[in-house]
C-alpha cells in the first residue's frame, strides 16, 4: 500500500485504510511489532513497544514531530523553510523545558476551569442543534462538531470571532501539509498560506498584549523571559497551531465517531433514554475508534528495537488508536477491552483531555435530545471521511436522517 509516499507491505488501498485501519494494523502486528513502511519509516503495532516507546522520551524524542508527517515538494519546502514550519513546540521538550511551558497554558484547561466554562459549552450546543422537530436532516460534523470546539478553544487563546473562520482555513492547511497527501500545487498554495497565517497571529499577538486582553496569548506572553518557559513571540505561534489543532480536530472527531459509534451498533435510543451513560460511552469511543490514531516519535541515534535495526532520526509512527483492541487481543478475561491511550501516555499526555470529554459529552447529550427520532444514514448521502492518514480519524460529513 503506498500512501503519502510510504508503502506498506500489504495489499492494502488507501480507502480500506480509511475505512478501518485496525484490521491493517491487526495484520501489520501479527507479522512483527514494528514494520518499515519506508525509508526510515516505521509503524508501530506492538502494545507494550508502544509504551516503552511512549515512557522513554530522552530516546525516544517527540521535537520533531512538526516537521511534517509527508514529503513535500521542493518548491513548497522553499517557502516553508522562510516561515515556522520546522521549528519545534515546546510542548515536545523533554523536561525541565517541557514542564516549564505546560505550566504557562494549563490554566484553562484545568478540570475547575472547564467546569465553569460548561455552562458556556452548552449554550453554544443548544444553539447549534436548535429545534430539529421541523427538519429531517442534521450534519453532525458541519452543524455542530466542527463549530463547538472551535469557538470554544477561540475563545481561550483569544482569536477575535470575525477571524475565525479564516484562522480554521489556515489551520486546516497546515494540517494538510503535516498529514495528507497533497498535489505539490495544492502543497505550495497551503505552503504560502502557512506564512499569511503566521504573519496573523504575530500581529494578533501585539495587539492583544497592547491592549492587555485577557487570554492565552496575553499569559504566553507575560510569560517570555520566563526561565525555560517561553523564549520568544515565535513560540507562541507555533504553539497557537498546536492548540487549535488539539483543541479543535481531535474533539471534531471524537464527536464525530461517537454519533457513528451510537447509530452503526444501534444504541442510539439506549442512550437518549440514559444520559448517563453518555460518559463511558465516549470512553469506549475512545478505545475503539478514537480521532488520534498515532503518536510520532524520532530515534536520536541508530538503535535496535526487537531486533531490528533502526536508524538515527527514524520516524516512528504509534499506533496509540489500535492500542485498546491490540492489547485486548491478549488480554484472556477482556479487561483492556476499553483500555485506550486515546489522549497519550506518560509526560506528553493531552493537557485538554478533561475539555474535549466535556464538549463530547454535552455535545452527545444535546444533539440526543434535540433528534426527535433515532437517525439512520441516508444511502443518498452517506458519510465522507477526512483523509487523515496515521495521524486523524474523523469525518468531513456525518449526515443524519430521521
């Protein structure tokens, strides 16, 4: 299977890939617990190698995770090499710089913190869901999943609403550049926009510091010359991207997948009748189709790793949305079966889990109560999903019909 330029030793398409990975990367493990895919190129199958992997972060370093998960075009690398694109976030430190940054964004995302922003959150649902007794279709994704997490993660870094729209374009072609696949004009014209993109938040970062508006960006920037902290104005764009990506794609998806989840096994009424239940279903989501399907992390030096030998600055791909069902598989009395490490794993684990479980969980319970029936896909219009390769696992569109 070749994709992105990678090929996998499989005979495997890009569409069975995105249709369901795990029976791929089921294959994949049976074989060996990690499979060259490509030059210096590795996805990681293996349960425990993941964790292994995932706890040693001194050998097994995340720094260069934004350097792209695809190869680009020479043209489209001469521009990015004028802009932020390969320059690392300190979110991917290794500690004390690493713990130091976490300690100047944490602030919102704090389990008091998302508790008091949830009255908000369900207001903006409600909103967005409004009275669908009238109406006989809804797109989960475009009507409420990708919207929600946007305004909301907007509003703590502090993006003014007339940009935002603008700021997710820009957001999502960065994206596409780290992720997908792209026709090398496509890669120059997202390329070009990177460079737009951060000319704005540069500006929107002096601006909000001038007028010492309350947000992220005003204590990212109160934080620069902080020891170990924030260095300068250019860690925090490369942070802000970081950010909206978190705290928008990850949570579109997760949503996403759950109102898949709830109509492919039939729960739907079950769950519109027990709200409460809505919590450990979005776990179980988790587990078995989360948004996140792999982490990335680069060996500094050649080492061998099951007896494979793999070289200085390989990029290991791991399989973290496989881990539950790969780790089930070997688990006799079924107690992994809703293990997941859908948010990470060890110091680099998602500051904006308990946000996104929020979101999800009052998205869910807001679109539950707003459909008066239980919806079905129509065969008419049937879901699209997004091209994410190894990294996101979402829809474009998730329409509904009742």
């Amino acid at each position: 299977m070749a994709f992105g330029g990678f090929h996998m030793p499989l005979s495997a398409t890009l569409d069975d890939f995105m249709i369901d990975p795990y029976s791929i990367y089921r294959d994949m493990n049976s074989r060996a617990p990690l499979t060259e895919i490509g030059p210096a190129e590795f996805v990681v199958t293996d349960p425990a190698l993941i964790l292994e992997i995932l706890e040693n972060h001194d050998k097994f370093t995340s720094v260069h995770n934004l350097e792209g998960q695809v190869p680009v075009c020479d043209e489209a690398r001469a521009v990015l090499e004028k802009t932020l694109f390969y320059r690392g976030a300190l979110f991917n430190e290794t500690p004390p710089a690493h713990s130091a940054f976490r300690k100047t964004f944490i602030r919102p995302f704090t389990p008091a913190a998302v508790e008091r922003l949830e009255p908000r959150i369900r207001e903006l649902a409600a909103g967005m869901c409004g009275d669908l007794s009238g109406r006989r279709t809804f797109d989960v994704m475009q009507e409420l999943a990708f919207p929600l997490p946007i305004k909301i993660v907007s509003d703590i870094i502090g993006i003014p609403e007339d940009d935002r729209q603008q700021v997710k374009q820009w957001n999502d072609m960065w994206i596409a550049l780290q992720v997908a696949p792209l026709p090398p004009e496509a890669q120059v014209g997202a390329a070009m926009a990177v460079r737009t993109y951060e000319d704005y938040v540069r500006g929107l970062i002096e601006e909000i510091r001038t007028e010492r508006r309350p947000s992220l960006i005003l204590d990212m920037a109160e934080a620069i010359g902080t020891p170990g902290a924030v260095h300068d104005v250019d860690d925090i764009i490369v942070a802000i991207r970081v950010m909206i990506a978190a705290g928008h794609e990850t949570t579109s998806g997760l949503i996403g997948n759950a109102v898949n989840r709830l109509i492919e096994t039939g729960r739907w009424a079950e769950l519109a009748g027990g709200p409460d239940a809505i919590p450990a279903f979005i776990e179980e989501t988790l587990a078995a189709d989360p948004s996140v399907q792999s982490a990335p992390r680069s060996v500094e030096e050649e080492t061998e790793i099951r007896g494979i030998t793999v070289p200085a600055r390989a990029r290991l791909h791991l399989v973290i949305g496989a881990y539950p069902m790969l780790t089930a598989r070997n688990d006799v009395d079924g107690a992994a079966a809703h293990k997941h490490i859908g948010f990470g794993h060890g110091i680099h684990r998602c500051v904006g889990s308990h946000l996104a479980r929020t979101e999800a969980r009052v998205a869910l319970e807001t679109l539950l109560r707003a459909v008066p029936a239980a919806p079905r896909f129509d065969e008419s219009a049937p879901p699209v999903r997004l091209p994410g390769g190894f990294v996101f696992r979402s829809f474009s569109s998730l329409p509904i019909s009742w």
